[in-house]
C-alpha cells in the first residue's frame, strides 16, 4: 500500500509540475513582448526558469520514494527539500533579474 501511496505520489507531482512548466514556459515567452529586454536577457529568463521548474519537479520522485523507504526516508526528505527549495529559488531569481532588466531600459 505505501509503494502505491508513494507511486501516486511521485506521478501526481510529475504532472503538476508539467502543467506548471507548460504556464513557466507560455508566460515568458510572452514576457517580452514589448522588445523591453534583449533577447539574450528573455532566452535566459526562459532557461532558468525551466531549469528550476525541472528541478522542482525532480522533488516529486525523492518524496515518493521517501513515503515506502523508510531506510533511506530522512535523506531523501533532505533531497526533497533541497531539490524545492534550489528549483523555486531559480525561478525567483530568473524573474526578479528579467524585472530589473526591464526596468533599468
């Protein structure tokens, strides 16, 4: 039953995270399309952000193994934790480094 709860888990946030991708993804491309920031500064904005929606997503997996292996439970919380936390960290900073470009133009 805990592999199960742990699979759904693990597949639930996977497909969570896609969809948010997907949002990430269609939001920046559209964010400059008023020509505000280079293009240089909006392809990076677009490759941090995926890069911390993937490293979220990685999260997913390390809590549902965490939920049936009781083992290994503490580090793959921390791992877990950690993948979050790096993952919405780059995305914060992708948006707040494309918002102070745009504005400094």
């Amino acid at each position: 039953m805990a592999v199960l709860a742990g699979t759904i888990i693990a597949l639930v946030w996977l497909a969570a995270s896609a969809v948010w991708g997907f949002m990430v993804l269609m939001g920046g491309v559209m964010a400059n399309d008023s020509g505000a920031v280079a293009s240089e500064r909006h392809a990076a904005l677009l490759a941090i952000m995926m890069a911390g929606v993937v490293a979220a997503a990685l999260a997913g997996p390390a809590a549902g193994c965490a939920i049936f292996w009781s083992d290994a439970r503490r580090p793959l919380l921390w791992t877990c934790g950690a993948l979050l936390a790096g993952g919405l960290a780059l995305q914060i900073y992708a948006w707040r480094a494309f918002v102070a470009a745009a504005a400094m133009r």
